[in-house]
C-alpha cells in the first residue's frame, strides 16, 4: 500500500498567518493518464471530513481561495495564505491512485 | 443539497453482525459509486469500501474482505454495509461517502455525518 506522510503533525497559527502542510507519498501518485490523484480533506471539530483540494490543486465547490495546493509525484503541501479561526481542525491528505490511503492528519488550532 | 444519513451502529459483541444503511438526498443516487469509510476513536481515517453505481463491482480494504458486504438499493436510494465476524478493531465511526464519479473509485466528495459502532463484551 501507498503510505502517504504529513508534516508537521501539529500546528499553531496565529489568525491572518499563513499555514503550510506538507504530505509525501511513498509512491508516485502521477496515472498514466495524466492525473494526480491527490487530495486534501479538512475535519473540523465533531463533524465529517470535508473535501477542499482535488487532484493536487482544484478547490472544491464553495472551498475559500485562501486554500490552495501544489506540487508533484510525491511531494504536494498545502496552504492556507490567511487563517482564520474557522479553519480549525485536522487536515488529511489522501492519495487514490491505489486503494486510498490517508496521512496521519495535522492538526491545526489558533494561538 | 447532497444529504447522506447513516444509522444502525450500536454496541455488538465480539464475533457479533451489525447492518448499517446510509439515505441517500439531494443528488441521483443511482449515477454515482459509494464508500464506506471508518475511523477508530480519536484515530485517522481509514478506507472500507466502494461500490459503482450500479453495484456491479465491489472493492474492499483487505482488512474487512470476507467479512463485510457492501450493498445499495438504487430504488431507495439508499447504501448498506453488512459487517459480520465483528472484532474490537473494527470499532469505529463508520461514514457513508459520496463517489465523484459513477463506475470508477476516485474521491470522496460528500460525506455522512457517521454512526458508531462499538465492539466490546
């Protein structure tokens, strides 16, 4: 199976800050049909997750623009350009091109 | 609005079988694949499940193959997850999850609100 890792594990931001999440797979996550098939889902405090970023860096349908994703193969990171109290929780990120694995999440709350 | 309603978790024993069922609102049911996705008590995420639209094909997380079923009823709208030969690592919240496409396992695009189940003597 494809294990995907995150750094850090845990996060504290001041609010307007930027924040960035870096995850790594063990594998390629790039399909012999041109897509990456990497995401990015945010679990808020006592609710399911919830997806923000498709294939490395399409924001899903109502996700703010302060949330963005990059990179390739196995290196992609995330960033958030401003926090805001709102964006509180674990960020996962998760890889499909196999079975679907996720990171360990990271965890971010405001200082 | 997409709308997805799990129940039927609860506390089983060991060895034990619980039937969980997701309604299905807001979208055409029967054009998309569905998953079951769980996640231990203060743990990550963990893939279980999918099935295409048409419940055709079914794929398992090689932790639950030959012990879970995944089914849908495409006439209620509505999505199962047979989990027999019950173990305490099994205990989870279990979540029904939205497919983004209909016959390929791809992504997750919405999510249930999730039902527990507990596996415990």
């Amino acid at each position: 199976d494809i294990v995907m890792t995150q750094t850090p594990l845990s996060l504290s931001v001041t609010p307007g800050q930027p924040a960035s999440i870096s995850c790594k797979s063990s594998q390629s996550l790039l399909h012999s049909d041109g897509k990456t098939y990497l995401y990015w889902y945010l679990q808020k405090p006592g609710q399911p997750p919830q997806l923000l970023i498709y294939e490395v860096s399409n924001r899903f349908s109502g996700v703010p623009d302060r949330f963005s994703g990059s990179g390739s193969g196995t290196d992609f990171t995330l960033k958030i350009s401003r926090v805001e109290a709102e964006d509180v929780g674990v960020y996962y990120c998760m890889q499909s091109i196999q079975p679907f694995t996720f990171g360990p999440g990271t965890k971010v709350d405001i200082k | 609005q997409v709308q997805l309603v799990e129940s039927g978790g609860g506390v089983v024993q060991p060895g034990g079988s619980l039937r969980l069922s997701c309604a299905a609102s807001g979208f055409t049911f029967s054009s998309y694949g569905m998953h079951w996705v769980r996640q231990a008590p203060g743990k990550g995420l963990e893939w279980v499940a999918f099935i295409r639209y048409d419940g055709s094909n079914k794929y398992y997380a090689d932790s639950v193959k030959g012990r879970f079923t995944i089914s849908r009823d495409n006439s209620k709208n509505t999505l199962y997850l047979q989990m027999n030969s019950l173990r305490a690592e099994d205990t989870a919240v279990y979540y029904c999850a939205k497919d983004h496409d209909k016959a390929v396992a791809t992504y997750f695009d919405y999510w249930g609100q999730g039902t527990l189940v507990t596996v415990s003597s």
